[in-house]
C-alpha cells in the first residue's frame, strides 16, 4: 500500500504536505503510510484516492491488501451448503475432499495451495474444515457419497506419516458408513472426471446445487441443466469406480505400501547414521 500510495503522489506531482490535508492529516502521517508504519482506512483510502485522481486504483490495491489476512467468501459458503444438505456427492481428482480431510493433511494442502497465507489464516481455515465434519457425526447425516482417483491415495502430502493417518480416517468413516467411498481404478481407459472436481448438494426443500473448482476457489452452479450434466458425471463416475468394498481394501493396500515405505526409507536413514558414526570414531 505505502508503495502504492507513494507512487500515486509522485505521478501526481504533490509533496507529502501538500496531499495531507485531503485527508485530514499530516505530512508525518503520510510518511508513516508510505513506509508501512501506519494503516489507512476506507474513508482515508477513498478521499486520497480522488485527490490523486487515481480512479480507483488506489481503494482496490487496498481492498486486495485486506483480503489477503482473511478466509476467502467462497470458503464460508460450502459449509452453510453442507449443513442444509440431505445428499452430498463429490468427485475429486487431487487430494482428498476437504469434509474428510485430517487437521494435519489439511494444514499442508492449504500451505501448499496458498503459500502466501499466513499461519493464523491457516489454522483458521483447517479449523473450519474439521467443524464441517460435525455434519458426518449427527444422528441422522447427509447421505455423502465420494469419488476419488487412485492417484489422491498415493499422493504423500507432507510426509508419510500424514499420509496414513489420513487414509485411517478415510478407512474409519467408510466402515462406520458415515460415507460411500469409491476410487477409480489406477489404470482405466475411461475417465468421465476429466474436467475437474465438483459437488453436487441436494436439499429437501430447494432445487440442487453444483460447485466446481478452479485454481483461485469454488464457484456455484444454480442452472438446472449444468447441475443435471453434473450428475450424470458423477453417476458415471461411481460406475467406473470400483466397488465400496473393493476401494476399501485398495485403500487398506496403499496404506501398507506407504508405510512399508516409511520404514525401509527409515531404517537407510538409520544405518547411514551408524555408518557416519563408526566412520567419525575411526
């Protein structure tokens, strides 16, 4: 912002005095602004931006200033969706869906996907993921169907450990039923989910819902004909799926496989270090 500002004020050839009293301030103040040292509100924003004849840049560089400490809109609109449905159905292609994510495995898709957040954003946001949950331990939940690629399985995200505990959590809600889990087979040769994750949420007394995913958030999809169209993906996804048992025990066999791999990964680490100490006492 103090950037921003400091080059508005050049470009408009004003001094630091002569712009302070659009704002009803001082020149000090107008330092402070220009070296991050003090912040602006809206109304300052505003009347500074006009005495620049900045035409809005300067309010939108400070509207983006605001945003980037604070969970995005989208973020708080799939949670009050959840709440209200009486079916969920999910297709993802990445990672695991959101609802059922671990606070761990959570916390490191969100450090991955926005790296510019910072930790109290963060943990913000995994802890709104885990109160989603809550929805999947009433007496009567949603009916929450999921489909998940092969590749989301073996997908370490932060480290093995992580990892397992995520795919226990996954393999816990499957068997309790509090979820219909399906992965698509490793190496198919149809792929319906191509274009994406998306959800779809049926509620009781209101027309279906979609939402579809892209690289900065979620977007909603009210048109009946697209939430149809969705569907009809989705089916054909559970189709080439396969079935609720036999992704159970994929699950199982990835899950022995990661931690396989965490142990001989850590007895090398082991012996390197017997190694380097026998070679230090030589």
């Amino acid at each position: 912002m103090g950037k921003e500002l400091k080059a508005l004020r050049r470009k408009a050839k004003l001094t630091q005095a002569e712009l302070a009293p659009y704002a009803s301030v001082v020149a000090a103040h107008v330092s402070a602004w220009e070296n991050g040292k003090r912040g602006m509100s809206e109304d300052q924003v505003t009347l500074l931006d006009q005495a620049l004849q900045a035409n809005g840049q300067l309010v939108r560089a400070w509207e983006r200033s605001q945003e980037t400490e604070t969970i995005p809109p989208w973020y708080k609109k799939v949670p009050k969706l959840e709440q209200k449905s009486t079916e969920l159905r999910e297709y993802q292609s990445q990672i695991f869906p959101g609802l059922i994510q671990t606070p761990e495995y959570a916390r490191t898709t969100i450090r991955d996907s926005l790296p510019w957040a910072s930790t109290s954003v963060v943990e913000e946001m995994v802890l709104a993921r885990k109160k989603r949950q809550e929805i999947l331990m009433r007496d009567h939940p949603p009916l929450v169907s999921i489909v998940v690629e092969a590749f989301v399985l073996d997908l370490i995200m932060g480290d093995e450990r992580t990892q397992i505990t995520q795919l226990d959590w996954v393999l816990q809600l499957a068997e309790e039923g509090r979820i219909r889990f399906q992965v698509t087979p490793p190496r198919s040769h149809y792929h319906p989910g191509t274009a994406g994750p998306f959800r779809i949420y049926t509620f009781p007394d209101n027309p279906p819902l979609a939402s579809a995913e892209y690289a900065s958030g979620e977007v909603l999809i009210d048109d009946q004909e697209t939430v149809q169209k969705c569907m009809t993906i989705f089916g054909l996804l559970q189709a080439e799926a396969l079935s609720m048992g036999a992704s159970v025990e994929f699950v199982r066999k990835v899950r022995e496989s990661i931690e396989e791999q965490a142990r001989v990964r850590s007895a090398a680490v082991a012996q390197e270090q017997l190694q380097l100490g026998a070679g230090q006492l030589r």
